[in-house]
C-alpha cells in the first residue's frame, strides 16, 4: 500500500512554486545571489522536494544523475543543505526543472477533495 501523499509539504511547495520557477530559469550568477539572499525556508522547501522524490511521488527522469544529491538532501539538517546544493554544479536547476511540472498534479490531486 502506497503512503498518503503529505498535503502540508505539497501546499508549502505550491506556494513557492512561482521563486521555485524563477530559480530552476536563472543563470549561474543569479542562483548564487539568490541562494544567499535565500531564508532557511527556502531550502526547506527543496528538502520537501527531494523527500516527495524518495518517497515515490515524483520522478525526476533526466536528472537520475542526482539521485545522491536527493538522497543526501533528505537525510540533511535544513542548515547544511545550502552547501549540498552549492557544490554540485548545475544540479538543484537540473532537479527542479524535471520537478516543476509535476507539481501540478499532486496540487490538483489535493484541492480537488
């Protein structure tokens, strides 16, 4: 039997889905000031993406090469994870982009009960 869906990690990640967008699209330079301007909340929020993907609610396709990073992430303090995501070259905007568009369904999976 598959695990319930969390709906509080999936509506916090909705919320932030349009800055989420915002990163995944920017350069190198922009991701780097936007990581330091960034709240803890911030990568919380990309611990609540990486754990949806261990779980088994997402797949991240193209971007298996990052299924370490995925898995350290989830097993991370939300206070290390700046630095996880910082060392490894081009992954979080990798990870995102193969993450973005299935938000929508597990949103439409939980507002329509």
């Amino acid at each position: 039997m598959p695990k319930r869906l969390p709906v509080k990690k999936v509506k916090r990640i909705g919320k932030h889905r349009y800055i989420l967008k915002k990163f995944s699209k920017s350069n190198i330079k922009t991701r780097k000031k936007m990581m330091l301007a960034a709240p803890s909340q911030f990568f919380s929020i990309f611990k609540d993406i990486c754990t949806l993907i261990t779980e088994g609610f997402m797949t991240i396709g193209k971007a298996k090469r990052f299924e370490k990073l995925v898995t350290d992430v989830t097993k991370a303090p939300v206070s290390t994870i700046k630095g996880l995501i910082s060392q490894r070259g081009g992954a979080i905007g990798s990870i995102l982009a193969a993450v973005l568009p299935l938000l929508t369904p597990l949103l439409s999976k939980i507002f329509k009960k």
